[in-house]
C-alpha cells in the first residue's frame, strides 16, 4: 500500500505545481475519497490545490464525493500508456469496476478538471517513442 501513497503525493506535488490547473480549480473546494478497497485514502481540495492527504483506515470519514474501485484497477489506470477501458473514470465506470457516490454536483461541475488530477498521477503521459510517430 505505501506504493499508492507515494503515487498520490507525488499526485498532490505535480498538480499544486501546475499553475495552469490550480487556476483551472480556483473554485474547487471538496474532500474526495479515494477508495482502493483495502485502503482508502481522503484527498482535500481547497481552491484548486491538494491541500491535505489523510490515509486510513477511518472510521467515519466525512467526504463530498466518493470514487471507489480495486487497487489493481487503480493501478492500472495510472500506467504511462493506460489499456483501454482503464484510461478514463468514466470507461471503469461502464465496466463496472468503478463507482462514484456522494454529491456529484462539484464532481460534475468539474469534470475535465478532476480527470486531469487524476491523470497526474500517471507521469509522463506519452512514452518518448510514441511522440514522434503521433506527429507523422
């Protein structure tokens, strides 16, 4: 489990230093639960930046959404190059291998943005060799 912690600090650090999205989440104010079945891991948002990470386990944790899936599904969501149907929320969603409950309205609201937050914790998302065969 520590592997996914470490993946989402280094998640927190890339996204609070990409002033482009912290701008693009300036009104995002929520506290996701990120639930990987054996650990579940609190992930607070204040004005576009990853403000705090608290792991578990909790015993009643208080969060506006929630997004729940196994940890091999996370995982392989966060690989450079995802599969498909790994490489989106809402392909896992259709797969049934992810739920979202909670308050979607801020969810919604900012959709584009928590994909990309998410997507963060891949690196680089494009391998160098695939680069140059994208732009022939």
């Amino acid at each position: 489990m520590s592997d996914l912690i470490a993946r989402l600090a280094r998640l927190a650090e890339r996204v609070n230093q990409d002033a482009w999205l912290v701008q693009r989440g300036r009104f995002v104010d929520a506290t996701v639960l990120l639930d990987a079945q054996s650990s579940q891991h609190l992930i607070s948002v204040r004005q576009g930046r990853i403000a705090a990470l608290t792991h578990g386990p909790f015993v009643m944790p208080s969060w506006t959404f929630a997004l729940r899936a196994p940890l091999a599904e996370w995982e392989a969501f966060w690989q450079p190059l995802p599969a498909p149907g790994h490489h989106d929320l809402f392909a896992m969603r259709r797969r049934k291998v992810l739920s979202i409950e909670g308050n979607l309205q801020p969810f919604m609201a900012n959709l584009l943005w928590f994909k990309d937050v998410l997507a963060a914790g891949r690196g680089e998302t494009v391998p160098s060799g695939a680069q140059q065969t994208a732009g022939q």
